[in-house]
C-alpha cells in the first residue's frame, strides 16, 4: 500500500470512528432528555429530586464537552480550504 492509500485509509478509519462516537453522543443526549422527562414528572422528594438534578446537569454538560471535542476532531481530520487570495489594500 502506498503513501497516499495509508493516508485515505487512515482518514477514513478516523471519520467511521467520529461517526459512532457522534451516534454515541445523540444517543445519550436523548437518554438524558428522556431522564429529565422522568425527574420533572415523577420525583416527589425535593432533595432526591435535586442530586438526580445535579446528576442530570453533570451528564449533559460532559456530554456537550464530548461534541464540542468531537467537532474539533472533525475539522481536524477534514480541515476546510485556505483562501489564499490576497487582497491589496491601496
């Protein structure tokens, strides 16, 4: 294999691995929307209630970190071209 199948191969093999890192994240994005669905209809004891709450809260912020990572890792393996013109100021 050359260089540049090494390379594609690579690239390809990174972009299926965000690809189910991304479906991992959506799928926990909506297993804590159903889980706050369930803490706002079906707690009743307000300081069980509020550590499921903070639990909750933790989860989503951690899981909008893991996006945000893999946004970067994204644009990292597809990087977007360079406009290279220059544009003379007179």
């Amino acid at each position: 294999m050359d260089d540049t199948a090494c390379a594609n191969s690579a690239t390809n093999t990174i972009d299926n691995e965000l690809d189910e890192v991304l479906i991992a994240v959506s799928d926990l994005e909506n297993l804590a929307y159903f889980q706050q669905l369930v803490l706002s209809e079906r707690m009743n004891q307000s300081s069980e209630r509020d550590a499921l709450f903070t639990l909750h809260y933790a989860l989503r912020d951690r899981l909008e970190a893991l996006r945000k990572t893999c946004g970067v890792l994204q644009r990292v393996v597809d990087p977007q071209p360079i406009n290279t013109t220059l544009t003379l100021l007179e």
